[in-house]
C-alpha cells in the first residue's frame, strides 16, 4: 500500500484531490497538509512514498520543499502542481526530477494519468527491490562476517546511499527472527534520521542497520539518542518486550567504517548479557570484555568436585561465590568465554561423580547441562542454573554417599551370614570394611534396624532353632556349632529371644 502527501494551502484544494483518489486508487493510503513545514513533520514522522504539491504556498513554497525532500529524502517520488504554466517552473520541476508536472485546474485524465504513472514507478521499485534483496543481503552479510572480495566491496559501495557521519544498530527480537514486517518498519523509522540500509544477519537472525545521520542530527548526539530511542519504543510496542538494541558511536565517515561500527553494536548488544535486561546498549558505556576469566576453570574445578564429593554445600556454595565475583564489575568476562570455563567445570565434575552413581543417572549427562548453560541469556540466570547444577549434584552425591553405605551394610551381612559360626566382634568386621568401630555401629544400626550384637544374636539363634528342628545333636554342640563359646550364654539368649529354652524348643517340636 502506497501513501501519498497532498500540500496545498487552499483545504478545499487539497479535500478534493484527495476524495479523487481515494476513489481512483482505494488501496492508496492519502495524507494531507497544508503548509510546506506541517507536510515536512508528516515525512518525519511517516513512510511516504509520494508527494503532490502545490508550487504557491506562504513562508516555503513548493519547490523548496521539494528540494529538500530531493536531499534528505530521496526515495519519496513528487508532483508539482501549479497554477502556472510557466517555463521557469517546468524546468525546475525537471531538474528536480518530478514524476509529474501538473497545471490547475487539473481534470479527471491529468489525474489518472499522473497516478497510472506512480502506480508503475510503485511497482518498478518493489520488482527491483525484490530482486537485488537476496544478493545485496548477501554482501552485507559478506562485510559483517569479514568475508567480502574486492568486486564484492565495490559493488557494496555502489549501493551506499550516501556519505558522512551514521551509526550501527543491531537489533535482537528476543525470541525467534525478526518478521519482515520488523524489517519493514524498521526501515520506515529509520528514514526519519536520514539514508540508511537494513538486512537480516543470517548467521544470528539479529537486523543490523546502517543508518546515515542528517548534518543536524550527527552534530547533536543527544538527539541522536533520543530518536534511537523514540525508534526502539516504536519497535517493541509490537510485542517484542524481549527486544535489545545495541547501537555503535557515531562514525565521522559511516562508509568507511561499516565493519567497525557494526563490531561496536554487537559489542554493546552482547553487554546485556550483564546489563540485567537492559534494553538499549550503547556502545558509548561499555568496555571490551577481557578475555580470561579469573577465577580459572581449574582453579575451581578441583575443590569444587572435593566438596560436591564431600556433601559440603557450604564449602560449594562459597567456591561458586567466588568465581561469579568476577562478572560483577566491568570489564567483564566474554559470555561465551565464561560458558566454556563453566562447562569444563561441569565436565570434571560429571566425571568426578560418574563411579559414584548408576551411569544412566540423568544429572550425568554433559551434552544436555551444557546445553542449558548454553541457553542462559544473562548473567544472572547462568549463575543461578549453575547453582542449581551443583545443588542437584549435592544432593546426588548425598544420596550416593547413602547408598553406598547401604550397599556396605549389606555386604557386612552377607559376610556374617556366611561366617556366624566363627568368633566375630564388631571391631573385626568395621576393620574388615575400613569403618572406625564407633561409626560402623551407627551405620550398621541405621541400615539393619538393629545393633550389630543383636543382629548377630538373631542370625545365631535362627540357625540353632534350624539345627534342633533337624537334628539330635546336644544343646552344648548345637551352641558350638552355631558360633556360641559358652553354652550358658547360649540358653540365656536363646529363652531371650524364642521366649524357651532350647531343649524346650526341642522337645515342643517332637525332638527328644
């Protein structure tokens, strides 16, 4: 849909022509002044594709206005309309390569003629656009990336709209590429500060603009800033709250330094990732990133995997404390250059824990935690997953170093299962599997619901009511047999736990 400003100082003039149109051409969107410096505040502020004005206008005439729109806004196509026929002003209108010159009063054929005549250029230029889009995407892209040839860098040139001072912005959706319908509007607002050229990076799906300042605007930096701003405001209020800015310092000669500026606006775009969402980065305020991180990965790497191993959380939570530090006051460390040292960390830690735990347990897996460290897109958040990481790893170890101990426990059971006619005492057995006596009877107590004593008790007594169940061996050689050293002992605990004495047992169960 084209848009056409109508500027003539008689309202019933331009009403009419309007209501013309709009008939005529119903998809045309028709805007309407009626002074030169109002018509100018509408191309400010609007995309226009087309202006018809009237020559005779009080304070700036026709002609003046089109000069400047020839100089600062060349894309837009003008109509002179005149109630002369005069030379002077034919040739002027030709000079200024008007689309059309017409003479009042104009009549229904003049009209349709004229727009049969945009609607040609209209389509013209929408043809050509469409077709050098992919291919001068394609070198912008080159220059961005470093990789332009020489007959590639003239030809880039050829398309530089202009000369003189400009910036680069690059600006971030958020979430996904950028519509073309973002480009589109992107595109409109940024003729309000003068020539420019936008294009999709391919490689980040980011929009990266080039934008030409007028004199006056590049000699006033502030109200450079306030239109990037006013620009951005415009952009987001599509819906796109997650949307980021990064824009360069003003270049004294832009095409000369397209690359640079263009280094400069990521550089700022990628400082969110410490600016806490801060939407508009301004190449202005930030620093170059450093390209260590202090602490290194092996300076945390190891005393890390100890306390995770060791269950101190504490000792863990201070540790990851310490190396975080280093983000919190510029210059800071390159995000992607702070993701691999964490993601060493991780790989010594998943190492670390591997023996301890089932190999399929899912907190093991580096690919899939270093794809969450990957997805982090700010500073904060990447601390915090990574606490959560090691949390969850804590808690692993816990349950590990749990689990191992059981795993003890029942081993040390086993064992007495096999070995209870043999003279056995607690120091023995903890000596046997490397506990302290002391900390192996806690345990052996947590695990088995009951003290190693009584347990061994238990398992005697039950293979001694087994053995006067199936035999007629006596009391004295049952007690020997099952690990007792002192009969009496036996018949004391026997009656303890069965509530009989054994030779009870025996004759209760038809054994003489």
């Amino acid at each position: 849909m084209a848009t056409l400003l109508l500027v003539d100082d008689e309202p019933r003039q331009v009403r009419s022509l309007a209501a013309i149109i709009g008939r005529q051409r119903p998809a045309y969107r028709v805007l309407e002044a009626t002074d030169a410096e109002s018509a100018w505040d509408i191309i400010e502020a609007e995309h226009v594709d087309a202006v018809l004005t009237d020559i005779r206008m009080p304070e700036v005439d026709g002609l003046t206005l089109i000069e400047r729109i020839v100089r600062r806004k060349p894309h837009i196509k003008t109509v002179l309309i005149s109630g002369y026929g005069q030379f002077d002003y034919a040739k002027q209108a030709i000079e200024h390569r008007v689309v059309e010159y017409l003479v009042k009063p104009i009549g229904l054929p003049e009209i349709d003629r004229m727009l049969v005549k945009l609607d040609e250029l209209f389509t013209a230029e929408t043809s050509l656009k469409q077709s050098f889009s992919v291919y001068a995407e394609h070198l912008w892209n080159s220059l961005i990336s470093g990789s332009l040839n020489d007959s590639q860098r003239q030809e880039l040139e050829s398309r530089i709209p202009t000369a003189g001072a400009g910036i680069a912005m690059v600006f971030d959706p958020g979430v996904g590429s950028p519509e073309e319908s973002t480009q589109r509007k992107m595109n409109e607002l940024l003729s309000a500060m003068g020539p420019s050229a936008i294009f999709r990076d391919t490689a980040s799906g980011s929009l990266v603009s080039f934008a030409w300042l007028d004199r006056p605007l590049a000699a006033r930096p502030s109200e450079t800033v306030s239109k990037v701003v006013r620009l951005f405001e415009k952009l987001r209020a599509d819906g796109m709250e997650d949307a980021a800015l990064g824009v360069s310092t003003i270049r004294a000669d832009l095409s000369r330094n397209l690359k640079a500026a263009y280094d400069e606006a990521v550089l700022a775009l990628r400082h969110r990732f410490y600016a806490h969402g801060e939407p508009i980065l301004w190449a202005t305020d930030v620093r170059p990133f450093t390209g260590t991180v202090k602490p290194a990965s092996q300076e945390l790497a190891e005393p890390l995997t100890l306390a995770v191993k060791a269950g101190d959380r504490k000792r863990a939570m201070e540790l990851i404390r310490s190396f975080f530090q280093a983000g919190e006051t510029p210059p800071y460390p390159d995000p992607e250059r702070l993701k691999e040292e964490l993601n060493l960390i991780l790989w010594q830690l998943t190492e670390g824990l591997r023996h301890r735990v089932p190999p399929e347990t899912k907190e093991l897996s580096f690919a899939e935690n270093k794809s969450l460290l990957a997805a982090c897109g700010d500073y904060q958040e990447l601390r915090y997953r990574f606490k959560k990481l090691v949390d969850g790893w804590l808690e692993l170890a816990g349950k590990a170093h749990q689990d191992k101990n059981g795993i003890l426990v029942l081993q040390c059971q086993a064992y007495l299962q096999q070995h209870y006619k043999e003279e056995i005492s607690l120091e023995s057995v903890a000596a046997m599997f490397h506990f302290n006596p002391s900390y192996f009877s806690n345990l052996f107590k947590s695990k088995a619901g009951v003290n190693f004593s009584e347990y061994l008790i238990d398992l005697r007594i039950r293979e001694a009511k087994a053995i006067l169940d199936n035999g007629e061996h006596k009391i004295a050689d049952v007690s020997a047999m099952v690990g007792f050293r002192d009969a009496a002992y036996f018949n004391k605990m026997f009656k303890r736990k069965t509530g009989i004495s054994p030779n009870a047992y025996r004759q209760m169960n038809g054994r003489k």
